[in-house]
C-alpha cells in the first residue's frame, strides 16, 4: 500500500507540471538552407514572458532570422530570433501576436542530486511530450562553439529523463513546474543535458533580448572543482578550488604562467569554487583588463596578472 501511494503521489506530482507546463512550450519549425536546397528543422521554445519572448537553444535556430512557433491549443505565431548565442547554446526568439501566459523560471544552482525534474518539449511537432527522471549528476561541461570547440556551456545539469529528437529548446522543470533548465542535447542512452537557469544565464539572456548578442572574455582554460589540500584551508579559509585540467596554447592564461595542475582560487579579487564563479567574470567588460589570479602550485601561492581576450565563436 505504501509504495502505491508514493507512486501515486509520484504520478500527481508529474502529470501537475505536464498541465501547467504543457500549454506554455512551443513546437519550433525553422527554416534552413543547405547545400541539398532549402528544408527544416524543429525544435521546442518555452515562453518566459507576457510579451511575446522564448526561450530556446542557439542551435534549434542555427543562423535563421525566424519560423513559427505551435502551441498545444493549436494556435501559431511567426516569430523572429532577437539573438542567439552559441557559446550557451540559448537563443530569444519574439513572437507575433497573443502567446500563452509564461512558465515560472526556477534556480537551477538549488538542485540536488537525486531531485525529480520534468522534461516538457514538442519533439517532431507532436505537443506535450512529457518525460521524468532524477537529476543525475550537476557541474558538467560540454564543449560547444563549433568543429573548434572554442567554448565549454559549464555547470550544465545531466539527467535520465528521456530526451527526444527536438525536444532541444524544451523545458527542465523541478517538482513545482519552475524551469530550470533548458534541454540542450542527448549525452547517450538514458542521459539528457540541459543548459542551467541561474545567475549567470539569466544575465546571458537579459543581453540577448537588450543588444541581440553577448561578448564574453576568454582565457582560455578548462577547470573542475577540486579540494584543496588540508594543511592550507585553515590558513587560506578555503576547502575547494577549480583545477586547471587544460590550458589552450597561445591563450591569455598561458601568456600568463597559468599551467595544468594549477589551482585556481581567486579571480578578480574574489573566490572561485565552482565553473560559474570564474564565468560570471568573463563578461565584455573583463575584455582587455588586469585581472590578478591566485593559484597554489607545489604548494606554494602564485599570483599572475591575465589579460583576457574577446571570445570569437568559431
């Protein structure tokens, strides 16, 4: 009996943000051009505001200036792309005419591993398929920006609800229908990816509906967060760092004396723990300035001066 009312609760709980979520996810057609002649790709967009806004992947729209935006009521809208930006993978599309009222967005930086989320998209046009899961793991990186992999979308969420083909641009929802997530890729058999809804992306998005693009800095390394070493917390405060994994050859932070093995504690003057404290710093107005790093390296504090450059998307 037990375990047929946690199904239950567990069944109320996801067909609840199905109903509300449903009516407020778009199904995308996008017209492209290829070397074959003209065709189509689809795609899913989530309303975020009462005005007309979307929100979708950078790569469900590709280069295209606009399409149609289907919603679950059978109504549709043409809509153009406000601005895209592939080192995200998050695009805002403005649509023509009444939409539905918008989702909530959530805060993705609050999930736990193990929480349910609800994966709401349009795959292949049909609306309102539903998948559930847990969240599997949080913290990952996924390499984008082309065959170059100029960029990494960091603390991007992973988990085992099932993802479709275009439910690319669908929602990630937590237990009370807030977004938290927008589905970007399928890492594999049962593992879905979705780009994080946070500080960090909402100040992304709030700069593509204002000026249609985002300049970012560059310094050209990759991290994971990584403990520091015991005898030094307690003199330095600290327990976790990020980990130098790579440094790009000819980058600003090689120019600087950054190395693999590094670890990285401050940037700018603050503390970095995790991916998103040093990528809140790589914003345009970082673009060309002193920035002071602290690293330990053989145990010992290292201070550099960086000078990031601007990230050209491949």
């Amino acid at each position: 009996m037990a375990d047929a009312d946690a199904l239950d609760a567990y069944s109320r709980i996801v067909s609840g943000v199905a109903g509300r979520l449903t009516p407020k996810v778009a199904a995308l057609r996008v017209p492209r051009r290829g070397p074959g002649g003209q065709g189509e790709s689809l795609g899913s967009a989530v309303v975020f505001t009462g005005d007309g806004f979307l929100l979708t992947n950078a790569h469900v729209v590709g280069s295209a200036d606009g399409g149609t935006a289907a919603f679950s009521d059978g109504t549709s809208a043409p809509f153009r792309v406000v601005g895209a930006d592939p080192l995200s993978d998050l695009a805002v599309l403005r649509a023509t005419g009444d939409t539905p009222e918008p989702a909530e967005l959530g805060e993705a930086d609050s999930l736990v591993v193990g929480q349910l989320v609800v994966a709401v998209g349009n795959p292949l046009g049909l609306a309102g398929s539903v998948t559930a899961g847990v969240v599997s793991a949080l913290g990952r990186s996924m390499p984008t920006g082309g065959r170059r992999r100029t960029g990494l979308i960091e603390d991007v969420i992973q988990t085992d609800a099932a993802l479709n083909p275009g439910n690319s641009g669908g929602a990630l929802a937590d237990a009370q229908a807030r977004v938290v997530g927008i589905n970007t890729a399928v890492a594999g058999v049962g593992l879905g990816l979705a780009v994080p809804i946070n500080a960090t992306t909402r100040r992304i998005v709030s700069t593509l509906m204002r000026e249609g693009r985002v300049r970012r800095a560059y310094l050209g390394i990759s991290v994971v967060p990584a403990p520091v070493a015991p005898p030094w917390r307690e003199r330095i405060g600290r327990t976790t760092g990020l980990r130098v994994a790579e440094v790009v050859q000819g980058g600003p932070a090689e120019r600087a004396g950054l190395r693999p093995g590094d670890l990285l504690l401050s940037a700018g003057g603050q503390p970095v723990a995790t991916a998103q404290d040093l990528q809140r710093l790589m914003f345009a107005d970082a673009i060309g300035r002193r920035l002071p790093v602290t690293v330990m390296r053989n145990g010992a504090l290292v201070d550099v001066i960086a000078e990031p450059a601007e990230l050209v998307a491949a």
